[in-house]
C-alpha cells in the first residue's frame, strides 16, 4: 500500500474530476489521460508539469495537502453540525442540541 493509499486520499478529493485523474494514476496511466476535456492538452500539461515539476519531497508534499484536505473536510463537517444545533435550539429540540454541541467540541479540537 502507498502512502497515498494508506492517507485515504481517494475520499478526500471531492471533486469528480480529481477523482478521475487520481485513479488514472493509480492504475498506471498518465493522469492526461483523465484530464477534463475542456481543458487543452497543452495547458494540462503544462498545468501538471508545472504543479510538480520542483517537487523534492513527494511524500512531504503529499503529506501536507492530505493535511488541508482534511482541515477543508473538518471545518464543513463542523460547518454543517453547527447549521444542526442552530435548528435544534430553534426548534426547541434541547437533548439534539446538547448533543451536537458536545460533537462541535470535540471535532474542534481536532480541526484546530
């Protein structure tokens, strides 16, 4: 298992082309092969090229966006329990609240 593979990449990437170009290059294909077709062949390798062209550290480099993708997941889903315990106050539902609160608290704590 690469490291890719072992950090769960494929489900942090929430974008479908992304995904596409991922798994292109998971199997073994070069990742023009999956790039978006509104997108020219020449900017798309340049676009890649350039993206990783001075990279010294791959796995370091991995690492750290793996990171932000998973800061990015955390502060939606802390976003969206947050939407969930507003609407529970609102509607009087104390018990919901107190337990969306309680999970606030906690994935803030590893978000922050």
């Amino acid at each position: 298992m690469n490291l890719a593979e072992q950090q769960d990449v494929f489900s942090l990437l929430t974008d479908a082309r992304l995904r596409d170009m991922y798994s292109a290059a998971r199997e073994g294909e070069p990742m023009m092969s999956a790039a978006p077709d509104e997108l020219s062949p020449l900017v798309a390798k340049r676009m890649l090229a350039s993206a990783y062209a001075d990279v010294t550290d791959p796995s370091h480099c991995l690492t750290e966006a793996v990171g932000g993708l998973k800061r990015m997941r955390g502060r939606a889903r802390l976003h969206a329990l947050q939407r969930q315990a507003s609407e529970a106050k609102r509607i009087g539902d104390s018990e919901r609240e107190r337990e969306l609160v309680l999970e606030i608290l906690n994935l803030r704590k590893q978000v922050d």
